[in-house]
C-alpha cells in the first residue's frame, strides 16, 4: 500500500494540486482582465467604466459571470450540435493547457521540458481550430466568414511569430523556457532586440485577434464574427478563451524579451520582491499595451492586414534572423550550453 501511495497516488494528487493552483489563478486574471480593461479604456475615453456592483465595481466581472452563467444556451436549429458545443471547449482548454509550460519562478513550473517554447508555439496554432469549427458548425455566413478571417490571419502572423523566437533561441541555445530567462540575468533580450520584440508585440495582437487586428470579429460588417450564433456558457467560454490567451501572449513576452520573473536591476530592493510578483507585473504592463492599442487605434483593413503580415513582417523576421546570426558567429558569442 505504501508503494501504491508513494508512486502512484500522491504523484498524481501532487500535479492535480500543482494544475489546480495554476488554473485558478489565471482564471482570477482572466475575470479581472475584463474588469481592468473596461476600466483603463474608460479612463482613456473620460469616463469611470464599471462602478456600480461592488466597491469601485470590483464584483462587476463575477456578476457578468452569473448572468451568463444563467442564461439559456441556445443552438441553431441548422447547427452541427457536437461541432457547435465542443468548439468553445477547444479555444478555451487549449488557452489553459499552454501555462503548463511557463516558469513563474526558478523551478516553478508544471512541466520543465526541454522544448517549451515548440509546445506553445503548437498550442498557440492549434487555437486556430476552435474558431473554424465554430464557424462552420454555426452554419451562419457571417460566422463562417469570420472563422476564415480568423485562420488566414492567425496563419499569416505565426509565421513571422515564429522567426522572431528563433532569434531569441539563437542567444539562448536552448528550447526551454527557464533557460531563456536565466540567459537575459545580464541584460533582457529587449535590448539587442527590440525591433523583434516589437514585432512579436505586434503578431501577438493579430494572434489573439485583438485591436487593431479584430477582422474575425468586427461589428460593422460581421455582426460578432465567429461567435455570432453563440450565447450563455458557450459564448462565456470563447470570451475566457480569448482574454487566456492575451494573458498568455503578454506571459510569452515577458518570458522571451523581459526578463520572465527576473528583476529589472539586482540590486536592493529590486530583488526583494518574489519573482512571480515580477513576471505578474510584466504581464500586467503587456496587457495595458493590448488594452492602450485597442482603446486609441483604428481598426485595419483586411488587405492592409495581409500586406503587414506577409510583406513587412515575414522579410524583416527573416532578415533579423540571418543578421542576429552573423552577428554570433562573427563576435564569437554563440551560447555553448553544458
């Protein structure tokens, strides 16, 4: 019985604690993203934003939970049923499952595994499902067209997405998250490559579909895109989806350009403060950049988004590839990992 304990049954019970102490969390942050983003955008636009339900309407998220929660959930009559309820189940467990991978701290992290930021980067393109099932199994016109927006663009970003982190792994010489970090204690990577974080900022908005790239989603021709025929908890879902997945892109921002839990300076009383304290507030400045762009841009046109993906973006990622590398090579600074 001792074995069985010992090797079987607290393991198991150790990672779903581990799980559960990630998810919920994240899922706190995701409830009062939609709090802080109604907020800073009504500071940007002179008003108060939510302030009513609650204390400065600090309980406004979990009421907008509850009404959803509450609603009746509707399915076309014309809808593929299974297609149409496990779409939002897809966006939004994937959103959750790509934290597996990302270090809050020196060895806190899930899953420690060699090639972190492949896994991310497979589960951040695999989001792309969700939202084509979605809008084929709504069997709506609108929906449909908003799915294909969705995919093409969220094709279109990855590319140059992906080119940009192999500079950063090029600097590093290793897939895993931790050791990227543990390579900007001199210097974050923000630095020698800011014209790619800027970049990767960029893709990131196009990646999540977010201001000033909501083509999936925009109200003036598209009614709300992909999730038009959705209500109640599948809507709720695609909406948590999608605020996961910003918070995900500004944490993989933080973990490839800023530093991850790393202090800006080592010294007191900068190191002081617990290192998750650091990447949550990192993550917090990514996410008022997201919410900033949405509240002061106007939204592209689909062929200027097009042009920026594949004729801006993918030849300067390309370039900065061959460059940062000549640049290694040439001043002998190619990481040797033991």
């Amino acid at each position: 019985m001792a074995e069985l304990w010992d090797g079987l049954i607290w393991p198991t019970a150790w990672i779903v604690i581990k799980i559960v102490g990630i998810v919920i969390p994240v899922m706190l942050f995701v409830a009062y993203l939609t709090y802080f983003e109604r907020k800073v955008i009504g500071a940007i636009h002179l008003r108060k934003g939510p302030n009513v339900v609650g204390p400065f309407g600090l309980l406004q998220p979990i009421a907008d939970g509850i009404k959803l929660f509450l609603k009746e959930t509707i399915i076309p009559a014309s809808a593929n049923r299974g297609v149409f309820i496990i779409a939002p189940c897809v966006t939004f467990i994937l959103a959750l499952v790509a934290w597996a991978v990302i270090p809050f701290d020196h060895g806190m992290v899930l899953a420690n595994i060699n090639v972190g930021i492949l896994f991310l980067f497979a589960i951040s393109s695999l989001g792309v499902y969700g939202i084509l099932m979605a809008g084929w199994a709504s069997n709506s016109r609108y929906a449909f067209l908003g799915a294909l927006r969705s995919a093409a663009q969220m094709v279109s970003y990855e590319v140059s997405m992906g080119f940009i982190i192999i500079t950063v792994l090029l600097c590093v010489g290793s897939l895993n998250l931790s050791d990227i970090v543990m390579a900007q204690k001199n210097i974050w990577f923000v630095v020698p490559l800011f014209p790619m974080a800027v970049i990767f900022f960029v893709s990131t908005l196009a990646e999540t579909n977010r201001h000033p790239f909501d083509l999936p989603e925009a109200e003036a021709e598209l009614v709300a895109g992909y999730n038009v025929e959705y209500s109640a908890m599948t809507f709720a879902l695609f909406f948590l989806g999608e605020y996961a997945n910003m918070i995900l892109m500004a944490g993989m921002t933080s973990v490839l350009f800023l530093g991850g839990w790393l202090p800006p300076i080592d010294v007191l009383p900068f190191n002081w403060v617990p290192g998750p304290v650091w990447f949550a507030l990192k993550i917090a400045f990514c996410l008022f950049i997201f919410i900033w762009v949405r509240a002061t841009f106007p939204r592209y046109r689909y062929d200027q988004l097009m042009r920026l993906g594949w004729k801006v973006f993918l030849p300067i990622s390309l370039a900065a590839v061959a460059i940062v590398a000549g640049i290694l090579v040439a001043f002998d600074l190619t990481p040797v990992m033991g």
